[in-house]
C-alpha cells in the first residue's frame, strides 16, 4: 500500500488523480485538502486553508502529490523534501521561486522527486537512467496556446474567455492563461533547470500544437529519444504515483491506423515576451525566477479579474524583474519576502497598466 497525501485535491490535477487512486487498491488517499472548496469524505483527514504541513505531519504519506496552484504550494514542497517523503510535483511555481532551497532541501532528506507537469514527466522518463555526459539538449514542446500564430498588436486585446479556451488540454484557470501568454512554457524551462540540472543554454522549446510529443532528449550520438501520448494528465499523474511499477491507465495507446504528422515550429518570442522573460530570470538567477513568477501571479488574476489587458502581464512580469532586487535568498523567510515584495510592487503597477 502507498498513503497518499493530495494537497488541491478540489483542482483539475487533483480531481483527475482521485480518478487514479480510486483505481489502483494499492494506491490509498490517507489525506486531501484544498484552498477553499470543501473536501468533506475525500480521505481519512482532509482540510480546507490552514497551514497545510500541519495536515502532512498527521498524515505520514509515502507521496506527497502537490498539486496546489502558485506560491501558496511552497510549503507543501518544501515540507516533502526536507522530510525524505517521495514528492509528486505538479505545483511548479514552487520549485521555480525556490530552486536552490528546494534541492537543498531534498539533498538533506534524500527522498524523490517525481515531475507531474506532462513536459517534465516525459522528460525523466527519457532521461532516467542516461550518462549525463551523453545529453545534449532537452526539448519542451508547447502546443502554442489559444493564441498561436498571432502578433503582438493581435493580441493586445484579447479576453480572459479566449484566453481559457485552450486548444488540447483542459487546466485550471491560471496555467490555462499562463499558457497562452506562454509564460507555462517559461516557468517549465526554470522547472526543467532545476528537476535535470542543465543549463539554459541545453534547455530548448519548440512549437508542437498538437502536444502528442511531450519531451524530447537529444543525445550527443545525434539520436534523440521522444515521449508520445494523447494529451491526458492522468498519464504522469499515474506514472508519478505508481513509480516505478508505471500502472496501467484507462487512457488508450496511440491510434497510427490513420496516419500521425508532427509538426514543429520555432516559438515566436516578440508576440509571447513572457517566455523570453522567464529564460531571463532563469539565467539570471539569485530570485528572478521567484520575482518572475510572483508578478506573473498577480497580473494573471488581474488580467482574469478584467483589471489590466493581456499585454499588461508582460509589462508588469518586465517591471518587476527590472525594479527590484533579484540577489539570491538565503532562507525560505527571504525568499517569502521577495515574494511578497514583488506582489506589492506589482499590485502597484496594476493601477498604472
Ligand atoms: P486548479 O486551479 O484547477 O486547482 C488548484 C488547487 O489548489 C485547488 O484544489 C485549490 O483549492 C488549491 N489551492 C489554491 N490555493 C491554495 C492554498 N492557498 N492552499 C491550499 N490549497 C490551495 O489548478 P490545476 O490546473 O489543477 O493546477 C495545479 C498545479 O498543477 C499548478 O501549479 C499547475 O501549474 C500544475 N499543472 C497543472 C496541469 C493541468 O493539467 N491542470 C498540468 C501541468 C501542471
Ligand atoms: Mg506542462
């Protein structure tokens, strides 16, 4: 039996691995909670708000799944990593304002980590077991969003309804418009630097709208080794779940009987800045990805909210990154402060977007 703790159990990453739990009798939720929503009867312990190691501690899971949504799933994190309990990450944006806090973290408690984010997934699946010294790049694919192919002066205007409409897979809210602002794409390379520990300039991403392929890990041979599959969370949510034993799913294998084409496309940086921004931060270092990502946090739901237009979220993401400090945080107590820094200097800058 494997306990499992789901933290944004209400989520569409935690709605669809309660489908994989309920599936697998090995697999036994022992506790759930969410922000707000309830979760009465979801497992032995649930809790709505509220500090949510305290409800870890109780539990003793053997796989923490974080699927919390933004900052707010850094303590889940960061809890799972320093406790040596295997770690199912799909919060991303806590692995990205915390990179070098979260792999200390885990050096000290030696359990693993294990990406939800299907990029990251495919990735490790690729990567695993492979000298290092033999890689030569990864790529993320992106299927390029609700927005793919338009301009800059397109896309100034558009609206949070077009924005949520995204072409193959169905999020939540806010990577939903992370997604067409390919700021997701962004926050996954940082994601990709700190899960694989390659540098930047060994992290690529590519257009592929119909995201069949996930990753793919080329080797200095000149092969490369791909990840394919219907666009369908429940496959790394399941695979990260059930590691190593990769159980079976009810998503079906790929139907070639029709014929399969791929396309690739280079990603177009001046009509989606906030993908060239977020490479930025990452080189960068110290808490750009932190500062990243927190005015990301906040111009998204503002722009959700009709507050500011969709350009704005570059704008805001851009002006943070330019005014404030970016050294690096020695403690999760800075790293909360530069957090918090950052969403008041970008709720400032709402009003004047
Ligand atoms: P969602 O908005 O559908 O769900 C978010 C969940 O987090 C909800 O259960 C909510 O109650 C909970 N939550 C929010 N704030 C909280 C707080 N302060 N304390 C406790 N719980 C809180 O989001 P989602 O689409 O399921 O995404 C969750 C995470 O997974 C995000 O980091 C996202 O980037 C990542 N992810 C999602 C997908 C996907 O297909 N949805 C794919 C890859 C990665
Ligand atoms: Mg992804």
């Amino acid at each position: 039996m494997k306990r499992i703790a789901l933290l944004g159990a209400t989520g569409s990453i935690g709605r669809q691995a309660i489908e994989i739990v309920s599936e697998h009798p090995e697999l036994e939720l022992v506790a759930a909670a969410s922000g707000t929503q309830p979760v009465d009867g979801l497992a032995p312990l649930t809790q709505v708000g509220g500090d949510l190691t305290e409800l870890l501690e109780r539990a003793e899971p053997d796989v923490v799944l974080n699927a919390v949504v933004g900052f707010a799933g850094l303590p889940v994190t960061l809890w799972a990593l320093e406790a040596g309990v295997d770690l199912a990450l799909a919060n991303k944006e806590s692995l990205v304002a915390a990179g070098e806090l979260a792999l200390a973290a885990q050096e000290r408690g030696a359990g693993l980590l294990l990406p939800v984010d299907s990029e990251h997934s495919a990735s490790f699946q690729c990567l695993e077991g492979r000298d290092p010294a033999s890689v030569e790049s990864l790529v993320l694919t992106a299927s390029g969003g609700p927005f793919r192919g338009r301009s800059a002066d397109e896309l100034a205007d558009v609206t949070p309804s077009e924005a949520l409409a995204h072409p193959t897979w169905n999020m939540g809210p806010k990577i939903t418009v992370d997604s067409a602002t390919l700021a997701n794409k962004g926050l996954e390379l940082i994601e990709a630097h700190f899960l694989f520990g390659l540098s930047y300039d060994r992290l690529e991403v590519v257009v592929h709208p119909t995201s069949i392929v996930h990753a793919l890990v080329r080797f200095r041979d000149g092969g490369a080794l791909a990840h394919l599959g219907y666009p369908d969370m429940r496959v790394p949510i399941s695979y990260a779940l059930t590691y190593p034993e990769r159980a079976s799913t009810p998503v079906p294998s790929l139907d070639l009987s029709a014929g399969l084409t791929l396309e690739f496309h280079p990603p177009d940086l001046e009509a989606f800045p906030l993908l060239a921004l977020a490479r930025e931060a990452g080189e960068r270092g110290g808490t750009a990805p932190c500062v990243f990502n927190a005015a990301n946090e906040v111009a998204v739901e503002a722009f959700l909210e009709e507050r500011i237009r969709f350009a704005d979220i570059a704008e805001i993401v851009a002006a943070s990154l330019e005014s404030l400090d970016l050294s690096p945080a020695a403690d999760v107590e800075e790293l909360s402060a530069a957090d918090a820094q950052t969403r008041a200097f970008a709720e400032g800058a709402l009003s004047r977007a």
